[in-house]
C-alpha cells in the first residue's frame, strides 16, 4: 500500500505542473524575415529541471513507532536494520547490517553495531563498527571500529584497527593499530602501532611503535620507537629508540638511543647515545655518548664520551690548531674522546688519545697534545702542552708558557707558573 501511494503522489505531482507551450513550426517569415519553418536556435525554449528531493529510499519495516525490525533504507531505525546500499540515512540505533558500500549519509548517527562489506559511512559513530573492506565516519567514531583495508575517521575515542592505514582527520584517544600506518590530524593520546609509520600533526603521549619511521608535527611524551626514525618538529621526552635517526627540533629530553645520529636543535637532557654522531645546537646535560662524534653549539655539562671527537662536529685533525674554530662554549664535567676534545672552555677532569684544544682550561687535562690559546689552570699532561698563560703545573716531554720569561717559556719535562 505504501508503494502505491508514493507512485501516485510522484504521477500527479509531475502533469500537475504547468507546461510550457512551445509554438509550432510555420511557414510566415520569422521577424528577421527569414522563412526558416523553425523556431531560431536562440529562441527555443528551455526546460526547468525539477528540484532535487531527498530520497529516505524504500523499506519494509515491521514494528512500531521506528523500531523493530527494518528490511530497506529506512531513514530512522531502532532495533535491527538490514540494507543492501544506505542512503540518507539519519540515525539508527541498535544493531545496523549494509550489503555494500554506502552513498553519502552526511548526517547518519549510529549508536550499537555496525556490520557490513564498507561498514557504516556515517557521520558519527558511537559503539562498534565492522567492515570487511573499511570502516568511515566523517566527525568522530568511539568504541570499536574495524577495516579490513582502512579505518578512517575524525576524531576516534577507543579502539580503532585497519588492515593498511588507520587515518584520522582529528584526535586518537586510545589505541590506533594499522599494517602500514597510523595517521592523525590532531593529538594522539594512547597507543599507535604502525607497520611502517606513525605519523600526527599535533602532540604525541604514550606508546608509538612504527617499523620504518615516526614522525610528529607536535611534541611526543612516553615511549616512541621505529626501525629508522623518530622524528619530532616538538620536543621528544621520555624512552626514544630509533634504529638511524633522531630528530626534534625543540629538544630531547629522557632516554635516548639512535643507531646513526641524533640531532636536536635545542638542549639534549638525560642519557642520549648515537652509533656516530650527537649534535646539539643548544645544550647537552648528564650522560651524551657517540660512537663517532658529539657536538654542541652551548654547553656540555656532565659526562660527555665519543670514539673521536667531543666539542667540535667538524671532522678537520688540524682545526684543533685554529684559534678562530670552535663549537662548544663550554664542557664541564667529565670528557672522554679517542681522537680529541675541541671547546671554548674546559672545565673538569678530560681525556683524548690524540689532542686537547680550548681556550682555557681549568681542572685535569691529559692527551698527547694539550693547546690552551688563553689560560690554562690546573694540571695538564702530555707529550707537548701549550698555554698562552698558565697557573699550575705542565708535565710532559715538551712544555711552553708563552706568559714566562723568555728563557723558562720552552722546558722539558715539567714547567710551571704561579701568580
């Protein structure tokens, strides 16, 4: 009865409209005063295309007052509906099965399950959605969703898996699990584990896993590790572990470790290592190991340990004598280097196989070259030690102080000066 109705209501809607007349073709001369048997392209009339209505679709509904049991594309539903394609779909709330992929629903709102080959496409999703292909909401989902290919949302609260990507164009709160990667618009509170990446534009807390790379717009605060690396346009805080590299351009902050390199743009603070290179342009503090080198354009304050190079990035074995080259402004602590420690200031107990260079040196410095442009005060040991001026003690096979009278400013073995 419901369809006979409808197909009357459109039949008379339509020849109920009044139609235009078209004038017939004549044989009088048009007003140009051609005899043309046809109305002049320009003047033919046109037609008005009929507004668009909203479909809510066909149903075959069995219940009362919306809700029961509902076969079609019923528009309001509670209870179980079953669909071959939604379309305009309002709200529906309960238990929600589609057949295939769903038109647009841009104001669809499902509360309960959702099960289907595309799963729901609506624009709000609270309870759990299952698609065999993908899962979608357009402002936010929270419970549980699933997509075998994709899950993609706005903002998603809860538990959120997709076979290939899991994508959202707002925050994730909760955990976020993708064969290839985890991609957020927004912050992202919680766990994401992405086969390949991990990636946000806002800040990161929790648990980040990702098999090549992490990447964030934002800061990251818990534990964050990738095959290759982590990457922060904020400040990275807490456990990072990165099998190449490390980024953040406002800081490192934690536990630190990097396969290759780590690379900040403000201060390192904690316990960092890196296979080759450490480099900081702002500060380094407590414990900073490298393989190779480690560099900071500030201070290096604490225990500072690398296989060749503490103070200087610059890999030059006679930029060591360059009074005008320096990149530390001072190391103060603990310094252990292979090869060399290059700084402005020394301050401290220090150690390199090779050479110690700085402008001034204060404390216990031991290399088989020690050069202080400036001062040296304390103790420095090795086969030639250099200060512009000294107030301690130089011991080595070779000792100059360019501040002693000319005959005691070259001595072997020992050579001092005390103001």
């Amino acid at each position: 009865m419901l369809v006979i109705t409808k197909v009357l209501t459109t039949y008379l809607a339509f020849y109920a409209m009044p139609q235009e007349t078209v004038p017939l073709a004549t044989d009088e001369p048009t007003s140009l005063g051609q005899d043309t048997g046809a109305l002049p392209e320009e003047s033919a009339p046109e037609w008005e295309e009929l507004p668009e209505v909203e479909e809510e679709g066909w149903s075959l509904d069995l219940g009362f007052r919306n809700s029961g049991l509902s076969l079609g594309n019923s528009s309001r539903w509670n209870g179980f509906r079953l669909n071959f394609v939604d379309r305009a779909v309002r709200e529906v709330n309960g238990l929600h099965f589609t057949l295939w992929k769903p038109e647009d629903n841009p104001s669809f709102e499902l509360n309960g399950i959702s099960l289907g080959l595309y799963g729901a496409r609506a624009a709000r999703i609270s309870g759990v959605s299952l698609g065999l292909l993908a899962s979608e909401s357009s402002e936010f989902t929270h419970g549980f969703s699933l997509g075998g290919i994709a899950t993609v949302t706005g903002d998603a609260d809860g538990i959120h898996l997709g076979g290939i990507a899991c994508v959202t164009g707002g925050r994730l709160h909760g955990l976020g699990l993708a064969g290839l990667a985890v991609v957020t618009d927004r912050d992202m509170n919680g766990i994401a584990l992405g086969g390949l990446a991990v990636v946000g534009d806002g800040a990161s807390r929790g648990l980040r896993l990702a098999g090549l790379a992490s990447v964030n717009e934002g800061s990251v605060t818990g534990v964050t590790a990738a095959g290759l690396a982590v990457v922060s346009q904020g400040q990275l805080s807490g456990l990072q572990l990165s099998g190449i590299a490390q980024i953040a351009n406002q800081g490192i902050r934690g536990l630190s470790a990097a396969g290759i390199a780590m690379v900040s743009d403000a201060d390192m603070q904690g316990i960092q290592a890196a296979g080759v290179a450490l480099v900081s342009h702002g500060s380094t503090r407590w414990v900073s190991l490298s393989g190779f080198t480690l560099a900071a354009e500030q201070d290096m304050l604490g225990l500072n340990v690398a296989g060749v190079s503490v103070g200087d990035a610059a890999w030059n074995p006679f930029a060591a004598f360059d009074a005008s080259r320096t990149l530390c402004d001072q190391a103060r602590g603990l310094q252990l280097a292979g090869y060399r420690i290059h700084v402005s200031r020394l301050q401290g107990l220090s150690a390199a196989g090779g050479l110690i260079r700085a402008r001034q040196i204060d404390g216990l410095a031991a290399a088989a070259f020690t050069v202080a442009h400036e001062r040296t005060r304390g103790l420095t040991l090795g086969l030639f030690n250099y200060a512009s001026d000294l107030q301690g003690l130089q011991v080595g096979l070779l000792n100059y102080v360019a501040s002693n009278p000319v005959p005691f400013r070259l001595l072997p073995l020992v050579n001092l000066r005390f103001r």
